[in-house]
C-alpha cells in the first residue's frame, strides 16, 4: 500500500477512521472534560444519523464499488448497523476507508504482539496480573473492542474508554511518505498513542514504510529536573501539524503542543530530510482554539477558511464586536515564524495569518489568483467565535475544493454561497450519487454538510477525524 501526503487539498486515497465505539456512550458527565469531552453525546444520534453518513460519503469518493448501487440494502441492516462494525461479517473492510480497531485486531492476531501489547495496556491502566493473564486469552477482535472502549463483552468496565480516537488525526501524521507519531498532551490520550505505535510498527500495511515512521523523543534528560514538574513536556498533537505543500509544514503551539514538543519535530523532520521549511504559528493555549486546525483549514490552492478574530488586519465584524475585541485582539492575534533548514538562524516572520496562508498560496502552490479567505460566521460577532467552537475552521478536503463541513454552521456555509461555493447535505449528495445525477468527477466547489447535533458536543470536525495515508500531488 503507498503511502503519501504531500498537501492538504490534493485528491484523497486513503485514510485511517474510527467509528465512534459504545465507549463513548460510557462518557459519565463527572468524567467527560477529564477525558476532552465538553458533553456527554447520545451513541445512537452520533452513529445512525451523522457519523455513519460520513463514512457513506468517503467511500462514495474513496473506494466506490463498495457502497455504489448498496445503499438500499446497507440501510434496510441500519438497526444493527453491521455495515460500519469492524470484524462482522457484513463491514465494508474497505482498503481506503480504513477502520484503526479492524487493523488493531489484525495485529493481535499475532500472539507475540498480543501478549506485549496487552502487557502495556494493563501496565498503563494499573489491571492486576490475573486481567492481564485473562485478556490475552480473549480473541483478538474482542480484544481490540476491550482495548478501545474500556468494557468487556457483558458491558462492564474495566479502565477508562479512549473516546478521543475518533479524532484520528491526533495519533499520527503523514508528512510525504513519513508517518510522524504524536505525543498526546492529555494523559486520557496516552493509550491511544500506545495502540498506534504498535499498528504502524506491525501491521502489514505499513510493512514498506517501517523505516520511515518518526517517534519525538522526550527532552533530554527530563527526569532528571527537580519536583514534581519536569517543566515543559514534550507534547504534540495531529491537528497543530499542517502538510500545506511537499517540501513545507505548519506546526502550531497551542494548549496541546509545546514549544519543546515542535522543536524536536522539526528536528526530526529535517534530519530525515522530509521537508525544507516549517512555520512555527503559535496561538493562545485555549479550550476554544486546541489545535490549529480549529481556527483555519485550506479549502482550494487559493481559498482558506479561518477565523477572522485571530487576524491582526482591521476587519469589520459589526457594532456589537468592537469592544470585544478591542479588547481581544492582541491576546489572540498568532505569533507566525518561519525557519528554513539550514538557516535557522535566520527566521521570517509574518504579521498575520491571511498573510502566511497567501504566501503559501502563491509562492508554494503556484496559485495566479488572489487569495480568497472564507470567514467563520461570515465574520460576523457572535456567530463566527459561536461557529468556530462547533467547528466551522475544520473541514476536510475530499478533493481541491470539494471539502466535509457540520450542517449547523449557518453564517459560515452563507459565506461558502457568497465566495461561489454549492452547499449540499450529504444525503441529497448519496441520493444524487445513486441516480446519476451528479458524479464525483463533476463536483467542484462543494460544502458537503454532515448532521452534527451531537458529534459536534465532542469538539471536533472532519479534519480531525481524518489520517490521510495518500493523496494525489498538485
């Protein structure tokens, strides 16, 4: 299987997908922002009515033959969703929709890997011996649900659930033909992490690439340092890394990456010879912002969508927001430094971020038209800090152009039709996909809506619930 990725936008192949697990449905309210959630979410909307039309529309465009012509028949089994369950019999298995608990099981099939990997968890969760002996004897697909969600099979659990794997971005990155594997600022991530090393390092789709995966170190000699504190950890997450064109990335610093943790990428990065440039973006470590990619996401080689209340440049956002943020600005405006390798000494800086993102337009992409910047909330106060928070900045681009948004986002899609764009629900999108109305071929600047009452209470969109594996270059 190849594997690379080499901008944000071109055509997607492959990628790695978690379908949201009955974990999630064990969220207790006194747990949830232990474990990064703001709300508990009802399993079943999240399953049937939103997340299960996602994968229906990434298999449309990423391995048609096998849902083409199928829908009747995949909806008349919707009550038992057997579709979309790893290890059934009736699951797609597809090979570009790739489901990370149907690769877990197949590398525990090995009996090696499950013995370790079982020792591992139990070591990080704290299960007594006579678990750990009882676990590795279990089969390997009920291991992998016992893994991810905490239960065992009657429903009792026995650790905490890993609700955040849906947000697959998070646990690695595909930098070209690399793989960089992140380091989870949240100790609620810390299995998640543990689980996809051992599927990138064993599992027979990534058998050609074992040499170039890339595991960050942790700062030298950390234990060491007194108290309790070793200062600042060595942490970064999927979603502050950008592969924005082959030889540059963005990193942000943000409440999940560190300044340390971006520092050892970057030298990795160059070491290994993988890119040529990194722009460092850092913005405020806040609950509202996380990663990068919740405040802009690239849409076509000229087109982004962000947040215009992170901007320095003076833009109008209505009578109701100028004390807002006059008083807001300067606390949220990035702070944007580039480094070249071989000239670290000599950083460029920007002074915003539309500027940044033209830059990488027109000088990395090629682009010949003016930049256009598609604003959350059509950049209007309240609406674009409210859209932000549901996600509005983190779309998934299927193909240049053709990008996976939350239906709820009302003022962002109304900025989408003003720049041009088609808005179509993902149903009315199969429902012409079946009839022949449309093909994928045809679809050009298109916001794809998925429902998103309750997926988006987990704070996360389609960007973060994506790993490319491969992309065409463009």
């Amino acid at each position: 299987m190849e594997i690379k990725v080499s901008s944000e936008i071109g055509t997607l192949r492959s990628l790695v997908i978690h379908s949201p697990d009955s974990g999630i449905g064990r969220v207790a309210p006194s747990k949830a922002q232990d474990w990064l959630f703001e709300d508990i979410l009802h399993l079943e909307t999240v399953r049937k009515k939103e997340y299960d039309l996602y994968v229906k529309v990434l298999l449309y465009f990423l391995d048609p033959e096998i849902i083409r012509g199928r829908i009747a028949e995949i909806d008349s089994s919707e009550s038992n969703r057997s579709f979309y369950k790893p290890n059934n019999r009736n699951f797609h298995n597809s090979l570009k929709v790739i489901e990370i608990e149907r690769l877990l099981s197949e590398i525990l099939e090995d009996n090696n890997i499950c013995q370790k990997l079982t020792a591992a968890v139990c070591a990080i969760e704290g299960c007594s011996y006579k678990l750990q002996k009882e676990l590795i004897n279990t089969s390997p697909a009920e291991l992998a649900k016992i893994f991810i969600s905490g239960s065992l099979f009657d429903g009792s659990m026995i650790f905490p659930p890993i609700p955040n794997l849906i947000f697959t971005r998070d646990i690695g990155i595909t930098i070209n033909d690399y793989i960089l594997i992140n380091k989870p600022a949240k100790k609620a991530r810390s299995r998640e992490t543990l689980l996809a090393r051992y599927i990138f390092f064993n599992h027979k789709i990534f058998e050609n690439y074992r040499d170039h995966i890339l595991e960050i170190p942790d700062t030298v000699k950390y234990f060491l340092r007194p108290g309790e504190d070793p200062g600042e950890k060595t942490t970064i997450e999927g979603g502050d890394v950008m592969v924005v064109s082959p030889r540059h990335i963005l990193i942000g610093c943000s409440e999940r990456t560190t300044l340390s943790g971006a520092s050892e990428a970057i030298k990795l990065l160059f070491e290994h010879n993988v890119i040529e440039k990194v722009t460092l973006i850092k913005i405020p470590h806040k609950r509202d912002f996380m990663h990068i990619d919740t405040i802009f996401t690239q849409v076509k080689r000229d087109t982004w969508v962000v947040l215009g209340s992170i901007s320095s440049k003076e833009q109008h956002r209505g009578p109701d927001a100028i004390d807002y943020f006059s008083e807001k600005k300067n606390k949220e405006k990035p702070e944007i430094i580039q480094f070249k390798k071989g000239k670290m000494d000599r950083p460029k800086k920007f002074a915003c971020i539309e500027d940044l993102l033209d830059h990488i337009s027109r000088k990395d992409l090629g682009s010949e038209t003016e930049t256009r910047f598609i604003y959350s909330g059509n950049n209007i106060f309240p609406f674009d800090v409210r859209e932000q928070w549901t996600d509005s900045c983190n779309l998934l681009a299927l193909k240049e152009g053709v990008v996976v948004g939350y239906d709820r986002n009302d003022k962002t899609i109304e900025a989408f039709r003003e720049n041009g764009f088609t808005t179509l629900t993902a149903s009315d999108l199969i429902e012409k996909l079946e009839k022949n109305e449309i093909t994928i071929e045809s679809l050009t600047d298109t916001l794809i809506l998925i429902p998103s009452a309750e997926l988006s209470r987990a704070r996360g969109g389609f960007h973060c619930m994506s790993m490319p594996l491969l992309r065409d270059d463009i």
